[in-house]
C-alpha cells in the first residue's frame, strides 16, 4: 500500500523557495504574507484550516 504524503513531506524554508525562484528571503516572505492575508479575507483560509482540524493539525489562531 502506497504512504500517504504529508504536509511536513513538501516543506521548504523561505531561503529554499527563495533559491529556487531566484528571489530575495525578503520578497518571498512578503509574497507569503499577502497570500496569507488574500486567503483569510476570502474566507478560503479559515476552511482549510477548519478541515485541518478535524484531524487535528494546526489551527488558523496558531498562525496569528
């Protein structure tokens, strides 16, 4: 039976991503902020998270 992945299995630190996308730490960390705070405006972030939940992972006041 084939592992289901895991978030942790994908995570990369901003000076990784930053690497890759040949970009500043600074300009991903702002990336990251104004998509962050589109999601939560729309809604979309907090039912995500609200799905995380169920299995118990992290909560939306944690990222605050």
């Amino acid at each position: 039976m084939k592992k289901r992945r895991q978030y942790s299995d994908y995570h990369m630190s901003q000076t990784e991503i930053a690497k890759v996308l040949n970009m500043t730490r600074a300009e991903v960390q702002h990336t990251e902020y104004i998509a962050l705070k589109k999601l939560k405006q729309s809604g979309k972030l907090e039912r995500f998270l609200g799905a995380k939940d169920d299995r118990g992972d992290t909560t939306w006041q944690e990222i605050k």
